[in-house]
C-alpha cells in the first residue's frame, strides 16, 4: 500500500432507506461509510483496536441518489505515534452513467487503542509499509 495510492475500500448502491425527508441521501449515511472505510484500513495498519479522533475537512461536493453507486476510497495521508490520518473519498456512478463522479472528501484522524482504551504506538511504520511496496 503506497502512501498516495486511494485504495477502493466498500462500495455500494444508495437506497431509499438511506434518505432524508427531501429524498436525497443523508449526510450522516455517507459519513458512516467513510467512518467505516477509515477503521477497516486503519485497524489493519494498527493490527488491532483504532477509535476515531477527529473527521476534518468535509465536503459534499455533489448531491447523492437513490440508485446512485457509491464508491469509497482511502489514501493514507499520515502515520503518525498512535493515530493513522486518512484521507476518504467518495465517488458516485449515477444509473446510465460508465463514470465515477468524487463527491465527497474529508480527512478522519484514528487512533490505535491498548487494551485500558488509550492510545498505543501504531505497530506498521511507513519505512515497514515501504520495504513491504519494494519487495512487490
Ligand atoms: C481516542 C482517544 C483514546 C485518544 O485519547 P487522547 O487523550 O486524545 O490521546 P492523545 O492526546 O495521546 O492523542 C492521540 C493521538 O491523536 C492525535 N490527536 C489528538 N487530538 C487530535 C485532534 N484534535 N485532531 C487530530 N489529531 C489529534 C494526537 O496527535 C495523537 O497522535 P500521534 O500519537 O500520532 O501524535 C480518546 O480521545 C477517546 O477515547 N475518544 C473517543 C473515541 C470515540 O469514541 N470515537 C468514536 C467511535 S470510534
């Protein structure tokens, strides 16, 4: 996994149960996918238990769909001692459409937990995660 590289992490179809009173998508919805695509890639990095610090930095470019297929990315931005910066993106592909549109971005701060729930040195360094790139 290289620094920049945007990893797809889940994808899937917005749907009507996912809407607000006015029929487009919830923002909260399109915040748990990417709450969800930090933690899945930060607590393979970290090898165990990551909490969520700070989300930064959001911004709903496009409106999304019902039917819309919404496709999120993660990039690391930053390892740090005991938090892991990611920058998450979410792209659509509207029905009829072959493209993906970005819609949304922001930047999720997760922390690697011990077992008393505090934070603890992130185990996968970056010279670790390059060595493992070069040896590809
Ligand atoms: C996550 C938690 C254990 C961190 O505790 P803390 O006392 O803030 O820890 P620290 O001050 O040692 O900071 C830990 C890391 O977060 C970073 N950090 C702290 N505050 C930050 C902020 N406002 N913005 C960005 N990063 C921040 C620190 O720089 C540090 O990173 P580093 O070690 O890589 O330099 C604690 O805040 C907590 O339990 N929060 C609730 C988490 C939660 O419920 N999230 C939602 C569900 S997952």
């Amino acid at each position: 996994m290289n620094r920049k590289e945007r990893v797809l992490v889940s994808r899937t179809i917005a749907v009507p149960a996912d809407t607000n009173p006015w029929g487009d998508i919830f923002g909260g919805w399109i915040l748990s996918l990417m709450d969800i695509a930090a933690g899945t890639v930060a607590a393979r990095l970290a090898r165990g238990s990551i909490a969520t610090k700070a989300i930064t930095d959001v911004i709903f470019d496009l409106p999304i769909f019902v039917g819309d297929e919404v496709s999120v990315y993660s990039e690391i931005e930053k390892i740090g001692n005991t938090s892991i910066t990611l920058n998450v993106f979410v792209t659509i592909k509207r029905k009829g459409e072959d493209s993906e549109q970005d819609a949304v971005r922001g930047t999720f701060v997760m922390v690697a937990l011990n077992e008393h729930r505090r934070p603890r040195p992130v185990r996968e360094k970056w010279s670790e995660i390059q060595e493992k790139c070069d040896g590809k």
